[in-house]
C-alpha cells in the first residue's frame, strides 16, 4: 500500500517542481526562491516515485514467489 503511494505521490510531485521551475525561470526576472522550490520537488518527486517502484516490485516478486510454493 506505501509503495503505491509513495509512486503516485512522488511522480506527481516531480510533475508539479517540473511546472513550477518553468514558471519561475519563464518570467522577466529569475525568481530564485520558486526556481529552488521547484528543483526540490523536481527531484525529491523522482527519488520518490523510484523507490515507491521498487519497493512495490520486490514486494509483487515476493508474493508471486510464495504462490509458487
């Protein structure tokens, strides 16, 4: 259940920080403080989304594995 939300909620997050540092560094002057933000959730979405993906596969594999047996 975590990892399938931990996936959801990280790509989405990613998808937001993607957004937000196009706005902030789309405008007539450079705001910094939303480019960082926008970085933060960038890449904090992505670790995230990545490990709610592994995780969900080593417990999908381990249960496909017990049904076997």
């Amino acid at each position: 259940m975590i990892a399938r939300l931990l996936a959801a909620l990280g790509f989405s997050a990613s998808g937001v920080g993607l957004t937000v540092y196009g706005m902030a560094t789309s405008m007539s002057s450079r705001n910094d403080s939303m480019a960082n933000i926008g970085l933060a959730l960038l890449f904090g979405g992505l670790i995230a989304g990545i490990i709610g993906v592994a995780i969900y596969r080593a417990d999908e594999k381990r249960a496909m594995r017990s049904h076997d047996s």
